[in-house]
C-alpha cells in the first residue's frame, strides 16, 4: 500500500492520502496543494497501523 504526504507552499503537511484521486478531490475542493511527496515504505506503516490516511484529512 502506498502513501502520500501532501504539503502546502510552507512546506507544511496538510493531508496524507493513499490514492491520486484523493489527492485531486482535495485540489478540487480547494485544498492549496504544492508538493506531494510519497511515503517512505516505514512511515507508510505507521499510518496504516495507527489508522485511516483519511484521519488526516480533516474535510473527510
């Protein structure tokens, strides 16, 4: 399973997703997208052990 860290122009993480189409349905609603990064295979562990990629995602 792959994830992906979504970063604003600060460099500030403001969503973690697991598809290429959340992370468009987050620049449709607005969300100010500026650098997606994809998870390292250890930090995309973590997320999937301490819960859904959409728990960061606080308009879901």
């Amino acid at each position: 399973m792959t994830f992906y860290s979504c970063f604003d122009s600060q460099g500030k993480v403001i969503a973690r997703c697991q598809t290429h189409q959340e992370i468009e349905a987050l620049r449709r609603m607005g969300r100010p997208i500026a650098e997606v990064r994809e998870l390292k295979k250890e930090e995309a562990v973590v997320c999937s052990l301490t819960g859904s990629p959409s728990d960061f995602n606080e308009d879901y």
